[in-house]
C-alpha cells in the first residue's frame, strides 16, 4: 500500500486506462518527465519569480493558480489573445518552471488586413496590428501545451507565416482543453481548433487570374487562402496531439481538429493525433500537403474530408471511431465540387497504408462508416483496411445520383484505383452501390472492387483491439502490400503489409507520444489503488495482489484491470435477460470490459460466468497478455485438476432448432447453470462481444451425475461475436460446445478435456478454422475431438446444423473406458458438417477417428452423407482404427465410412488419404504431411491456408499464450 500520493507516468498503464473514451484523461508534461522504461516520480519545480515578464502573451495569476492546484505542481499560464504578427518562440519551461498557454479568441500567426480592419479590441484592450510585410514563424517547443478556454478560442495561421510545432516522441506537443488540464470532464467541442491557411491551389479559386482570397469555414473573416504555389511551405507539424476541438460556431458549422486550406507539399506533417473533434478530424481545402503518421480516434464526424482540389498523399493513417459508441461518421469523405463535379484542379489524392475501424453508432440519418467518395472525386487507394462491428453502416461507397455521375466515370476510368485493399466489416454491407436518381444501379461496387485481384474481402483480418494486426493475419501475410514507393512516388515509405500499422512483433509508432498509445497526456493520473466500482476487495488470493470479488448480476458497464485479481462468487450474471422484466422493472444489460493479462478465477464449482443476452463481454487480450480463467488452486500454486470451477456461457438471440415454432418468444434454459439463464431467438448477426487471447482452465464442475459445465459454452450466440485465439485446457465436460448459433472462430486450442474437445447441436451453423485438439499425454480421460449433432428426436430438424470446419488438427491419446474412449470426429443425430483440411490421429490404443451414426435403417446422418450434404476434403488419418462404419440396428452396414472418405463423391471428397501412424503426419502439433490445402479464394472467413491441419511450423500462432502443448 502507497504512504503518500505520487505522480507517476505509465505509458502502459495509461494506455490501459484511458483508452479512447470522449471522456477523462489529462496531458503529459514531458517536460519534467524521464521517457526512460518503468514508472517515473514527476517532482513538483520549485516556482520561480516574476517568470512570465519575459514570456509570449500576459501572465495570468488567476489561471496560474487554478492549473497549479489542478495539476500539484507550480505552473505559470501566458494568455494568448493577439495578433501575431512578429516571430515568437512558445517555451515548455522556463528558468525549470513548467509554462502553459492559455488561447483566448482567435490566436492569428501573421497575415494582411484590409486598412478598416487595422486593429481590433481583444477583451477590453487594444489588439496588434498585423503586419503584411513581416513573415511571421510561430514556434512552439517540444513538451509545450495549449489550451483552449471555450469554442471561441482557436489558432490560424495565415498564408505566408509558418508554425514550426516540431515536438518529440518523447515530448509531443498537446493541444487541448482547459477541462482537460484540470482533469475535468472532457469532450468534444470544448474549443476551436487549429487552422493552417496556405498559398497553394484549390478549385474554387477565380480563373480569370486575379488573386485568389477564399475565406476559410467556421472562422472569423478575413482568414483567407489560395493561390498557385503547389509547393508552398506553411511550416512543421510533428509530434503534435489535438484533443477536444471543433466547437460548433452554429448548426452544422463546426471547427475541424486541423483544417488545411490550400496548403502546399512544402509543408511537413508527421505523426499528428486528432481526438473527439466535434467536426472532421482533418480536412483539406485544396492544396497539396502531405501527411505520414496520422492518428484520428473518436471524432464525431469524418476522419479525414477532402474537397476542391486536394492532390495530396497519405499514408500511414489510423482511424478508430469511439469504442463507446460514441458518434462517428465516415472514415474518409472525399469530394472534390459538388456543383461542378469535373471541376479542375479535380481532387486526387494518393493513400496508403489506412486502417479505418469503425463502431456502431447509428441514427436516422448518421452512422460509422468506412469511405464515401462524391462530387467527382478521384483518388488512389492502397494498402488499406476497413472493418467495424456487424451495427456499422456501408463500409464504401461511391456517390451516385445524376444519370452520369462524375464519380462513378471516375471509376470506370481509372481515376479512381484501389489496390491491395480489404474489406472487413462484418456487417453484410462492405459496399453500396452507386444508383441513378431513378434507383438503378449506376456502378455495382463489389464488383468493381473484385475486379482487381489484390483486393480481397474476409470477416476476420485479426486486427487486435488496438489496432494491432496478430501474428497470424493476412494483412502482415508475406508481400500481402504493395510497395507504393516504387508505383507511385518515392515520398511514401517501402512496407509490404496492409493497414497502417505491421505486426505485434514490429514498434508500435503511436506508442509514447499519442493519447490512448501511452503518451498526449498531461500528467498523469495518482495510481489507482482498490478495486473497481461492482466489486469488493477479498483476502490476497496469492499472499501479495489486490483482489477483487465479483458476485450476483452485473447491471451496468464494468472493466475488470490488469493490475488486480479478480474471485467469481457462485454465479455471476453479466446483465439480466429480458425474460426477468415486468411492468415495474426492466431487464439491464451490461458490457464487461476484461483488460489484457487480466486473471479471473473460481474457488469452487458454483462459480462461474454467465453473459446474458443483450449483454456482452469484451475480453481483449493478447499474445503477450492473455486472459486467463482459472482455479484459486492455480493462483495459489496448488494442485491443479478439471473441475475446480464452473467456467463461461455466452447466451445469445440466434436460432436454436429447440426454439417454439408458434413465433413465441424463445427461452431456452441453458445446461449447468441456475434457472433464469437462457437463449435463443431470430438474430442470426447478433453480438455477444469479444473473446480473444483467453484461455480459460481447470473448469467444468460437474453440476449433477453427467451434467457438467463446458469450458466454453455458446448458448445461440451470433456472428456478430469475435472468437478469437482461445484455449480450454483440462475441463472436466466438453471443451466448447455450440447449441445452435451462427458464431464463428479462429485459432482454438482444446487440450486434456476430458469429454468432447468440441460439441454442437441443436441447429449450429458458424466456421471454425485453425482449431488444435489435443488430447491428454498421459493418457488421462478424454473422448471424441468431434461430437457433432442436431436434434436426437428429430434429426432432420431445422434450422439444421451444418457448421464448416478448415484446418483441424486431432491428436489422440489411449484413454479407455466401458462406454468411452479417446476418438476423432463422430457425427450424429443429423448433423451436417463441411469439413477440410483435417489431421487426424493418434497412437496404438485409440478409438476411431471418422464415424458416422448408424443406427436405424434410415438413418439421416448416413443419407445426408450419401447425398453429398456432408462433406470431408483434403484430410489425412493417422490412426490404428481409421473409420467406423455405420450400422443399422440389425448390425448391417449402412455405409462403409472408409470407402465414402476415400472414393465415394470423387467431386467433393477429395483428396483424402490415410497415412501410416502419427510420425508420418505431425512433428509435435505441426503439420508435416503434404496434403495440397483446400482453395478458399473468395469465400469472406476462410483463409487460404499452406497446409492441412491446424498448426505449421512456420506459422505457430500457438506461441508463448498457449499451455499444455509442451507435455
């Protein structure tokens, strides 16, 4: 426990807890902080005499004061509130005293007045006057803050003066709200912006040669651009974080987090953050300025705009829409005239390497969405990424309108081009045509957008929550980008990867110096010590770490920190299910948020977790940083076992074939878990939120004789949830099993489970590739890799279950038993299964690996077989027992299971073989049989993989979160 209060900076800790919420969070002064590794004891300067005498503006001892106590430490606030118009230099510190400058009205670097306009009154006292014959350079260090003190108060710099805001990684320069150097409620809108006017062309310049004076928007008159030096220079932005900008001066006329109105190519932007703008985060007015390392987080309007002319380049650029749900519209809109569509110079700008990640915010006439192209836009697109949740609005879309619209031309011209994109937005709307005002169709986008083959659509490109591709995605894949350096100007950096960020194992460039990435912070918040707000703090369940008890229903949004470890008491309810409303209460839902290397634990067979429909559970971890559920036997390094606790159900609205058919509300009581916890409905898209890099052990209480909790069980959840990279380890019942539900998942590891590694039933229809069984090394209870059903009274029931299966590996033990033994993949009671790209095997001893129910004369299993309804493909056996074949009950052969894998439907079941034992087919978990993988191109989930099975060698996404694996 602390003794007294410290400062501290974490550039880990505050990434973790800032996030990217609208609201909260203050600003690093880097100035009096060591960026060196670990936590850092900010000491509070020693104030020094009469130290704003010498200083740009007017000392203000009222502000002074007020920061100082906000932030406990001295610190002296200049008031800017004039013209500009003489080189001035903004210091960080002076004489070792942080200094800080307060903007009040419109702060303007240089410029040309008209003789009427020679001075002006800025709060009761006489402005300066601009000087036209001066170019002026506002300089401000690196550390330096500015602060808005409402949404009058902004900056312009005028054409012919320059910024040279050139800060470090190490000290960005911040620019911001006073709400947020006090640590007060932040949002967006809480002052004006930044506005950098310059000298270069826009479209909406005359074109009788007479000089060009276009007033900027949003901004007092007077504040003009344009002209004809595409290579103009209006300065230096580098290191420079934006928060909290864009006041609304009237209805829909909001201040941009930096406008750029006709700014040229000379000028040098790189590594800049805008945060909750009310308006665009960056827009450009014509002009040629070109930007690297662009990071645009949770602003309320567009990401980057562009209009009249801009001929700019991009790249490296994150979009990120509010995690909240906060409001967001589109990732990029492009226009370039909207009376005047062909308008030169016409708007092209060149982009590569973008990430745009959307939310789903909606209205009736506003939602998250990915690119807009309009008004005769013409642009080139590569390296780029788009994805959202299944809410998110179209992810592009090319304007259509007119009979011959401009922007579709463009299209069909090669005006526009995109390349090496990939669309992934789970939301069954990637694109949305371009129609004719008379509804049909002028350009169908998907297409167009097919029509180049670098391009590529998937539901999982395995974007981490911070933007962060894994190591397993298509988008870090080998020469998956194009180098745009060599194709289209030497400006742009060589990479080979998609999106704008490489892989987890490459330096994050937003970390340190971005808001939400560990750095754009003032100071930093007192450590946070207890538990969070939903919880109570227990006994050290380890001797050392604060430990926290969740118990009964969680009814509001709860984040569970890295830094505690959190007890499950008896049956905790994330959210109450709509079924326990009445006419005076209402069911509430919640989100609980699980940071990464988050631990959870049980201490006895009643405890676990349930995620109520309409609920949802964000476990976000990673590679490094998984999370983990667990025993209190395995926090305090006893011994370990299956069944030490209970373990996770997600409850979901997708279908179930157990639902009523009368059109009734469907509530399906779950298994294992108290009455009250159900499932079921008509959304096949719905969301229970995300699991990714979870490992989840020593679960599946045995509630009663043969009624045990999974480790993993998905009760009709939907396609809107991500499952991704999770592992159930040494559970007394199934690993994970589905009662019907459309949720699909990548990268599972299922080891030493000691019933079915996975289950379905009832109706489930979701994809699952990459999925690792591995069955106990010492031999230890186990049962089938597969136990795949549908309804045992009605087989043929629908909706039928019928999931598809790629790049599955089983690995069996000798366990038996009378009743029960380790086997491979069994189908039953109905099911239909499309599975390719297996790996099965095991050693002396073990069951059999393929099965097909028999049973009655008739069986459904067996005929859909027969029909070619279930299919199995490119798979190799390994084992003593290979096949099973399916027998009625008078003990005739119904089908012979080994010839209908390796002959029957020669169309469809291909290329399976058997192979003598496990040496000739695994080297540990990875493939070495080479077996030519099934061909996926064009299907959205599917990858299309190097090798059968679920691990290569080359390719170990099982690496350094997995356990077990090693026995």
């Amino acid at each position: 426990m602390q003794t007294k209060k410290l400062f501290k900076y974490s550039m880990i800790a505050t990434a973790l807890t800032l996030g990217l919420a609208a609201c909260g969070g203050d600003i690093n002064l880097n100035s009096s902080v060591d960026e060196s590794v670990g936590d850092t004891i900010i000491e509070n300067p020693a104030p020094t005499p009469d130290a704003g005498k010498s200083l740009p503006g007017k000392a203000n001892t009222a502000l002074s004061t007020e920061v100082s106590a906000a932030l406990g430490f001295d610190v002296q606030v200049q008031v800017l509130d004039s013209i500009i118009n003489e080189s001035t230099t903004l210091v960080a510190s002076v004489d070792g005293k942080t200094v800080m400058y307060a903007i009040s009205g419109g702060l303007e670097v240089g410029g040309a007045v008209a003789p009427a306009a020679q001075s002006r009154s800025t709060n009761g006292q006489s402005g300066k006057m601009r000087n036209p014959d001066t170019d002026v350079v506002l300089t401000i260090e690196p550390g330096a803050v500015l602060f808005g003190q409402s949404g009058n108060d902004y900056i312009v710099v005028h054409r012919d003066a320059q910024i040279m805001a050139e800060g470090s990684k190490a000290k960005p320069i911040i620019m911001t709200s006073l709400q947020d150097v006090k640590g007060e409620a932040t949002a967006a809108g809480q002052w004006g912006g930044l506005v950098i006017l310059g000298n270069a062309p826009s479209n909406k310049c005359p074109t009788d040669g007479s000089d060009c004076a276009l007033q900027v928007e949003g901004v007092a008159e007077g504040a003009v651009f344009g002209g004809t030096d595409w290579e103009d220079n209006s300065g230096i932005l580098k290191y420079v974080v934006i928060k909290y900008a864009g006041f609304e001066i009237k209805p829909d006329n909001e201040l941009n987090g930096i406008t750029f109105g006709g700014v040229g190519s000379g000028t040098t932007v790189d590594y800049i953050q805008v945060h909750s703008n009310a308006d665009d985060g960056v827009e450009f007015f014509g002009g040629a300025v070109n930007a690297k390392h662009l990071v645009l987080t949770a602003n309320k309007d567009d990401s980057v705009d562009w209009d009249n002319g801009f001929k700019g380049m991009l790249q490296h650029v994150y979009i990120e829409h509010a995690k909240n749900a906060g409001e967001a519209n589109r990732g990029i809109e492009g226009d370039n005239d909207g009376s005047s569509p062909a308008k030169e110079p016409q708007s092209n700008p060149t982009i590569a390497n973008m990430t745009i990640i959307g939310n789903n915010f909606t209205t009736s006439d506003k939602d998250s969405e990915g690119i807009y192209l309009r008004e005769g836009t013409a642009a080139k697109i590569f390296n780029t990424v788009i994805t959202g949740p299944s809410e998110m609005g179209e992810c592009l879309e090319f304007e259509g309108g007119k009979t011959s619209s401009v922007t579709v031309d463009n299209a069909n011209s090669d005006k526009i081009v995109m390349q090496n994109v990939v669309m992934a937005c789970n939301n069954d709307e990637n694109f949305k045509d371009a129609k004719a005002e008379d509804k049909s169709i002028l350009l169908d986008l998907a297409t167009w957008f097919e029509a180049e083959d670098s391009n590529s659509i998937s539901t999982s490109v395995l974007i981490g929550a911070s933007g962060i591709p894994d190591s397993g995605s298509p988008l870090i894949a080998e020469n998956a980008g194009q180098d745009v350096a060599t194709t289209q100007n030497a400006w742009f950096d060589s990479v080979d990867y998609i999106g704008a960020l490489d892989g987890a194992d490459v330096d994050d460039w937003r970390e340190g110096w971005a808001f939400g990435f560990g750095g754009g912070v003032v100071t930093a918040q007192a450590e946070v010590e207890g538990c969070p707000t939903g919880t109570s703090a227990i006994s050290p369940a380890d001797g050392v770490t604060t430990t926290c008890q969740l118990s009964g229903d969680i009814t509001s949004d709860l984040t569970l920190t890295a830094n505690n470890l959190y007890a499950l008491s008896g049956p905790v309810f994330v959210g109450q299910d709509r079924t326990t409303s009445t006419e005076s209460t209402t069911a509430k839902s919640a989100t609980l948020t699980i940071e990464a290397g988050t631990t959870i634990f049980g201490r006895s067979g009643g405890d676990y977790l349930v995620v109520s429909r309409d609920s949802k559970i964000e476990a976000n971890g990673s590679a490094s940083s998984p999370i983990i559920f667990t025993s209190s036997e395995d926090i305090s390094s006893g011994v370990t076992g299956a069944g030490q606790w209970g373990g996770i159900v997600l409850l979901g609205n997708a279908q179930s074939n157990k639902c009523p058919t009368d059109g009734s509300d469907c509530a399906l009581q779950v298994e294992g878990v108290e009455t009250g916890a159900v499932f079921g409905g008509t959304d096949d898209t719905d969301s229970s939120g995300t699991l990714r890099y979870v490992v989840v052990k020593h679960a599946g209480y045995e509630v009663k004789p043969d009624n045990e909790l999974n480790g993993i069980t998905f009760g009709a959840v939907g396609s809107g949830t991500k499952v991704e990279y999770i592992q159930v380890h040494e559970n007394a019942d199934d690993g994970i099993e589905f009662f019907g539900g459309t949720v699909n998942a990548k990268y599972v590891v299922l080891t030493s489970n000691k019933d079915d590694s996975v289950d379905w039933d009832n109706g489930y229809r979701g994809n699952l590739q990459y999925v690792l069984v591995k069955h106990a090394s010492d031999n230890g209870e186990a049962n089938r890799g597969i136990e795949g059903d549908n309804d045992g009274s009605t087989p043929n029931k629908l909706p039928q279950s019928n999931p598809t299966i790629a790049n599955m590996t089983i690995i069996g033990n000798a366990f038996t038993a009378p009743g029960k033994d380790s086997e491979g993949v069994y189908l039953r009671e109905g099911t239909k299964a499309q599975l390719h790209n297996f790996v099965v095997t095991g050693p002396t001893g073990m069951g059999e690996c393929f099965e097909i129910e028999g049973g009655a004369t008739t069986s459904v299993t067996v005929d859909q077989a027969v029909a070619g309804e279930t299919v199995i493909s490119n798979s190799v056996f390994a084992c003593e027992e290979n096949f099973k074949s399916a027998k009625a009950e008078d003990k005739t052969v119904l089908l012979d299971t080994q010839d209908w894998v390796l002959n029957q439907n020669p169309t469809l079941n291909v290329n399976n073989t058997t192979a003598l034992d496990t040496s000739a087919v695994l080297d540990g978990i990875f493939t070495i049989d080479t077996t030519e993988a099934k061909d996926f191109t064009g299907n959205a989930f599917f990858e299309n993989a190097k090798h059968i099975g679920a691990v290569s060698a080359d390719n170990d996404w099982t690496a350094n979160w997995t356990v077990g694996l090693d026995d």
